[in-house]
C-alpha cells in the first residue's frame, strides 16, 4: 500500500517537471550557481582532534588539568635543524631562531633550549664521561693549532705550524689537520666557501646533530588558519635562512602536522575526485553507450555536488579531514541512481514505450520505489553517524545524507527534465553479458552454492576475530610530508617523541617507581638539567686548562700579517713539501698551494678568514667552557625552569618509553604500567587511546542505528520480513569478508577507516533493493537477470568501486585506507548482490532446484 501510493506521487510529480522541464532547468541552474557561491565563499577546514571528538571523560580531564599548566607545550609548531655537522647545525639553529624572534607579532613562546649560550658555554660539563674524554683527547691534539692561533690569529701562524710539522715528526692529528686545509682550500679554488668548522673536529661524537625551536603563533584567528599561517610563515623563513647544503631544516609539531593532514587530505580528494570522474566516464562509455545519458548523469553529479557543498556549509559550516570524502563519495553513491534511473528508461525505449513522458512514466513505476527507498536507506545509514560522540564522523554523516537526498531529488527532477528538453535517446541494446548463464548454473547447485557460502563466511568470522584497532592519529598522515619525516627522524634518534607520557605535581617517590618500570627508559625532569658526576668532569677541566694554557693566555700576541708575508708563507710551505722525504703523502696540499700561489693575492685574505675565523671563535668558547663552576637547578636559565615548573610551582616529568610503541599492544602497556604508579598521567598516548575507544563506541552505535533504521524502512516499504532479510545478507557477508581480507592484508582499523563498516550498510543496501523490487515485479530469477537491473548494479558499482580507488591514492593515509577498505567491499558486495542475492531469492521463493525455461520478453 504505502509503495503504490509511494509510485503515485513519484510518477506525479515526474509527469508535473516533464511538462515544465524548460523552467526547471533554468530553476535548476539558478540554484546551482547560488550554491556554487555559498560553498566557496563560507568554505573552511578544521583539523583539530578536540573538535572532531567529543571528550568528556577523566583523561581528558587530565589533559585539559596539564594544558592548563603547560600551555606553551601545546598546538605548537618545532623547527627541527639536522646535519652531521655541529657548527653548521649550530648556526643555521642560530639564524632561525633570531628570524623568529624579530616577529613576535607572528610568534610566541619561543624555545630553543639547545641554542641557549648557558648550555653551549657548559657543553664540557653536559657531555657524559665518555664524551668528555674524547672532545679532551681532540682537544689535546688541537693544542698546537690552538696557540698557533691565539699568538698569531691569522693564516700565517697556521702556515708555519704546518711547515714545522712535516719538517719535523708530525704530532698526533697532523694529517687530519693537512686534509682540512686541502678540502679548505679546494673549496675556495672551485668557488664553494672554504670556512673550516673546528668544532666538529671537538664535538665529533655523533653522525647527527639536532637543534629544536618550538612556537606558536601569535595570530588572532581560528586554529586552522593560525595553523596554516604558522607554517607558511615558518616555511618563508627558512628559505630565507638558506640552510648549507650538508644541513636539513623541517618543520613538525602539532600544528604543522594538522596544517600538512589538511593539504593531504584536500589534495588527495582532488586527486581522486578528476580520477573518479576519468573512470566513472569509461564505464559510462563502456556500459551504456548513449551521450545523452552521460551528459544527463555527469550533469546531475555537477549540480549536487553544488547544492551538497552548499547544504555542507550551510548545515556543519566546515569541512575536516574525513567530511571532506563526501566529494568522492557523492560521484560513487550519485550516480548510482542516475544509472538505474537512465537505464530503465532506456529499457523502456527500446520495448517502444512511446513518447519521453510515457517512457518516464514506465520508468517511474518500475524503479522509482527501489530509488526512493535507496534514497531512505543511504541517507539512514549515513544519520547513524549523527548522534554519536565523534563529531567529525557526524559532520560526514549529516553532509552525506543530505547529499544523498539531493541526489535522489535530482534523479526524479533534473533527469525527467533533461531528457524531456533533449528529446528520446536512440533505441539500442548494449552488447554486455548479463550474468544471466552463471547465476542458472549456481542455482542449479544452490544447495553447494550455499554450503560453500556458509563455510566460507566460518573462515571469514575466525580470521575477521583477529581483527585490531589502531587509535594512532599518526597513522592516518602521509608518511611522506616534512611534517611526519622529521618527526621520524626526531624518533629514530631518541630525540623527541609524540608518545611520551606526562606527570606534573608528583612527588619523588612517585617518579623514582615509574622510573624503575621495566616498560619506562627514563624520566626527564628538571633535576635532569644538572649534570652529573660534576666533580670528576671539573677535574677534567682543570687538568685542560693547565694543559692547554698556552693557547688560553699566549705569551704574545702578533700583529696582522701582510698579503705579501701570506704569499711568502704558501711559497715556504710549497718549498718545504718538495724537499720532504715523504712529499707524496702531501701531493694534494701541494697542488692547491701551487694553485693558490698562481692567484691573486686576494684569495690568500679570503683562505685565511676561512680557515682561521671560526678557530678563533672557539678558542674564546674554549676559555669559556673550561672555566665554569657547578651547576644547580637553581642555576639552570629561567627558560628552561619555566617550561618544567607551572606558575603555581608543579613540577613537569617527562616519561619516555623503553620501547617501540607503535605496536598498539606495546603502547598500552606502557600507559597502563604508568598510570598503575601515577593515575593522572597524560600525553598523547592516553589522549588517542581514550579517542580510540569513543571511536568504537560511536560506530558500534552508528552500525546498530543504520542496521535497525534500514531494516524498519525495508519492512515498511517491502513488507516481507523474508525479503528484508534477504538483502540485508550481502551486506553481513560484505563486512564480515572486509574484515577478514583486512587481517589478512594487514590493513588494520583505524580512526578514519573504521567507518568503512556502517558505511557499508548505507552503501551496499541500494544494489539489494533494486535487485529484490525486480525480482518482485519481474516475478523470478531468468526476467530479472534480462532486465536493465544487473548491469545497472554492475555499472554502479564499478563506478563506486572505481571512486574508493581513485580516493586510496590520497597521500593522506586515513583517507586512502578509507578508499583501500570501501573498494574492497563495495567489490564483495557487488559479487554477493549479482550473483549470491538470486540464488538466495530462488531458494526461499522458487521451489525448483534448477532454472525454470521461460522464454523472455
């Protein structure tokens, strides 16, 4: 009853566009263009996890407690300088930092703890045992070129020292000193600067070294465009700097990775949006073979995506980071009813249904309920989102929706217009196979068919068990960004970590037990700012000052030489390597020399600033660093005190894992190991485990609201518990086939790709319904499979399956695991709805256990 009233109204109001299809274009258009100005004028992007979930429990609670107290820890952005050079890391590090702090209208809450002269000056004293020895052992064979130097500051010293070593039996470091020279001068000669860093000859116990400034910003605005500023801004800066070429400067931090998540996501909907629309026009090519129902279908994907985009912004008012699918989404699940609408019509036209009107008409009355109840179920399966907690996935779920009812508004006005203005297409039939051989033969082995089935679904539910969730956020940024790089290579050389956990205002006790946790490497605190074993290393000093004394104060002090002593010192030098017993060892210091002494004299001023400036420098860091006293937390700069001591005197302890915790089951352990000795423990770990767990909860619900919404709806509209079932099958199979296919791909759930599982009801339930209202109106299997139906659910779902592929090839992780998993089931789902849902049709309605021989019209 109420889906032949249903028809009534449908076909009625069919009929009512067909005779004014001129003004409902131009309705049509109107209202586009209007939309189109909506979407893109109140267009905008949030990327904020707080935002995109609803957080109302204790560890959130904790968080918001820490936020509080440490804001200057929070939504920054960090600069991260890399290189195997300690003084070119130093410097750019240096150069950064000053750019930043010359615009603090853009930024605040600047912190370059490594760039602060109080730990360079201590340097010595920070260093462990080990380190320390070995920067005195270079230091010790430095201590020749360190009085040479601070006697005669210029190239000349450094010249004799070099004349008088391969006179005499070199020291210790003699032909490390000779190859810097050549590699100084080489330099100069092909154009390349020729500075000699000497303090990574001091500080060369590592293969890389790491400067960090941390920001925020400073602009008045709403966080993604901050965001979007901060990194922009940041991003100038460096290219200003102009970092050496053996020296790497990137950018991560929060707000960098939520601003890089927001480029990779719109992008990647880009990307996959022209690639849907190049595969969804070769199916339409392939399949359907009329112009005028592509151009008619392309024409109703333009407009809604208008009219949804508009609807989008004036409902939600932004898009994130999953919402933003809706685009790519809307070219799979759109066109879906244009291709069953358009077929039938065709199908109607090629029986001589007569004029347009009467071909719409026929067309109405045998799809127009399947597409209204398709229009219901989607929209249905979406809203399941709605009331759950993450608010992200609701924003898609009430974008999507809408945008499904736009489309099936569409489908019964702007096609019936379309076609009525553009005149009839052309009575053709396509040459595609129908299914029709296949699905007989599996009915007439439908007992097998459905054994097998049954068995398979069984090995599915084990592997599908084994199933996990990841609640990294990280898991769902492209690998590829500055952002997530150097945040990697901040973690793989235990610099830095996302995933520390945080205490504050606990007592020593407390920290020293967490401190002993077998899952816990170490805890970082204020006290770890002291250095340790500071007597010994004060002895070490001592004994370098006495040791090095003649270059700390030198007796005397030489005069600027002049250019004409520089050249007779290259000359002296050239002079002694030739008559040396061993001058082949010192060919290539020779061959430059030769090239030096050839060449004005002016690039003698430029060798010796290269070679002697920065030597300099470091001798008056040298007399610095090893006169220094003991050092207290009370002696530790105020910078560093007020980023672990909140305003009220909290102190801040930084937890650090003892291993990888990118394992969920690793992570967990960690956090529960924690928070058994400090229950308010906080950080990002027990932030997204926290989220993870509303993220499951919420689609748990949405998956119970969809499941029971469709299932009203088709009991409603069918009528037939039976036939309800019936549909509701594939979609079952359908998840439970993704799940196991995702073990066994190790593509594991996470926060974005999760929704993949009530999506597949709200996706998948359009084919069955088509499928089983033809079945109902053909009246058995052989006239379904010859109607337009299957190939439009063949069509439809390849242009779907060909939409979620095109999004797998988004750089945004989450985004693209959304389009992996969806092709994936979206594909199952077309192979249970074609070729399994007639078998079961047969099973339940047909008696025969083979296929009844009828001929069809």
């Amino acid at each position: 009853m109420i889906e032949r009233w249903l028809i009534l109204a449908l076909a009625k109001w069919v009929g009512w566009v067909a005779s004014h299809a001129w003004a409902v274009l131009t309705g049509l258009a109107l209202v586009t263009c209007a939309s189109a100005w909506v979407a893109v004028d109140r267009h905008q992007m949030n990327a904020d996890l707080g935002d995109l979930i609803r957080q109302e429990a204790s560890w959130r609670d904790d968080f918001d407690r820490f936020q509080a107290a440490f804001p200057d820890h929070v939504k920054t952005a960090v600069v991260v300088v890399s290189g195997s050079g300690f003084k070119q890391v130093e410097d750019t590090a240096h150069l950064v930092e000053a750019e930043i702090r010359r615009r603090p209208d853009r930024f605040r809450a600047v912190y370059a703890g490594g760039n602060h002269p109080f730990f360079r000056d201590r340097a010595l004293l920070y260093a462990d045992q080990a380190e320390l020895d070995d920067v005195a052992a270079r230091l010790a064979e430095a201590q020749p070129w360190l009085t040479a130097v601070a006697e005669d500051p210029s190239l000349r010293g450094l010249l004799k020292l070099l004349e008088e070593g391969i006179r005499n039996d070199p020291p210790s470091g003699f032909d490390r000193a000779v190859r810097l020279f050549e590699e100084s001068a080489s330099a100069l000669l092909g154009g390349d600067d020729p500075t000699l860093y000497w303090a990574n000859e001091f500080f060369g116990g590592s293969d890389v070294w790491h400067r960090l400034i941390s920001v925020k910003s400073n602009l008045d605005m709403g966080e993604t465009h901050a965001n979007a500023e901060l990194v922009e801004e940041l991003r100038a800066i460096v290219a200003q700097v102009g970092a050496p070429p053996d020296v790497r400067v990137g950018i991560t931090g929060e707000a960098a990775l939520a601003h890089e998540e927001i480029e990779a996501a719109v992008g990647g909907v880009q990307l996959a949006g022209w690639l849907a629309l190049a595969l969804l026009a070769a199916v339409l090519l392939v399949g359907v073979r009329s112009l005028k129902i592509i151009v008619a279908t392309f024409t109703m994907l333009a407009v809604g995506i208008g009219l949804t985009a508009a609807y989008a912004m004036l409902t939600v008012g932004e898009y994130n980071t999953l919402s933003v699918v809706f685009v790519v989404m809307f070219f799979g699940l759109g066109v879906d009813f244009a291709i069953h609408f358009s077929l039938r019509y065709q199908e109607a036209v090629n029986v001589g249904a007569g004029d347009v009107v009467q071909a719409l008409d026929s067309t109405v009355h045998s799809v127009g309920g399947a597409i209204f109840i398709c229009t219901l179920t989607t929209a249905l399966g979406f809203l399941g989102f709605w009331p759950t907690d993450y608010e992200g996935l609701a924003d898609l779920g009430v974008i999507s929706a809408g945008g499904m009812v736009i489309a099936g508004f569409l489908a019964f006005t702007l096609l019936p217009a379309f076609f009525t203005v553009f005149g009839p297409i052309k009575p053709h039939v396509t040459p595609l196979p129908s299914g029709a051989r296949l699905v007989g033969t599996l009915i007439v082995h439908r007992s097998w068919v459905l054994g097998l089935t049954i068995a398979a679904a069984v090995l599915a539910l084990a592997f599908a068990s084994q199933a996990r969730f990841d609640y990294s956020v990280l898991a769902l940024k492209d690998p590829t960004t500055d952002s997530m790089r150097s945040l990697r290579l901040l973690q793989r050389d235990g610099e830095a970590t996302d995933y520390a956990l945080l205490m504050f205002g606990e007592d020593l006790g407390v920290i020293e037990a967490v401190r002993a946790l077998p899952e816990v490497d170490s805890v970082i605190t204020l006290e770890d700012f002291v250095p340790e074993n500071q007597s010994n290393k004060l002895y070490v000093l001592e004994d370098l000052q006495w040791m090095l004394a003649s270059a700390l104060a030198p007796l005397r002090r030489l005069d600027a030489p002049a250019e004409s002593e520089l050249q007779a010192g290259v000359r002296s030098l050239l002079e002694t390597i030739e008559t040396s017993a061993d001058r082949s060892r010192f060919a290539d210091l020779e061959a430059v020399l030769r090239d030096l002494a050839g060449g004005p004299t002016s690039q003698l001023l430029i060798w010796q600033q290269g070679v002697v400036a920065n030597l300099v420098e470091e001798l008056e860091w040298l007399r610095r660093a090893l006169h220094v006293g003991l050092v207290t937390v009370e002696a530790v700069p105020a910078e560093i005190r007020t980023r672990l001591t909140s305003a009220e005197g909290e102190r801040l302890s930084i937890v650090l894992p003892a291993e990888d915790v990118a394992e969920v089951g690793v992570m967990n352990r960690f956090i529960d190991a924690v928070q058994a000795i400090a229950p308010t423990a906080t950080g990002r770990p027990v932030i997204e485990r926290g989220v993870g767990g509303v993220v499951v909860a919420s689609f748990q619900q949405a998956m119970a609201f969809a499941l029971a919404a469709i299932g009203v709806v088709l009991l409603a509209m069918f009528q037939s518990l039976r036939h309800a079932l019936l549909i509701l099958v594939p979609l079952g199979l359908a998840v439970l086939f993704t799940l196991a296919l995702g073990v066994l791909l190790d593509a594991p759930l996470n926060m974005a790709n999760i929704l993949v599982m009530p999506l597949i009801f709200g996706l998948g339930v359009d084919s069955g319904v088509h499928v089983v209202d033809r079945y109902r109106g053909e009246g058995d299997v052989p006239h379904l499979m010859h109607s337009s139906t299957p190939r439009a659910v063949v069509l439809s779902a390849l242009t779907t399956v060909g939409a979620f592929a095109a999004l797998s090839l988004s750089p945004h992780a989450g985004t693209a695991s959304i389009g992996f998993l969806l092709a994936i089931a979206v594909s199952l789902l077309l192979i249970f709805t074609v070729f399994l849902l007639p078998v079961l049709l047969s099973w339940v309605s047909e008696p025969a256990p083979k296929m009844r021989s009828r001929a069809v019209a």
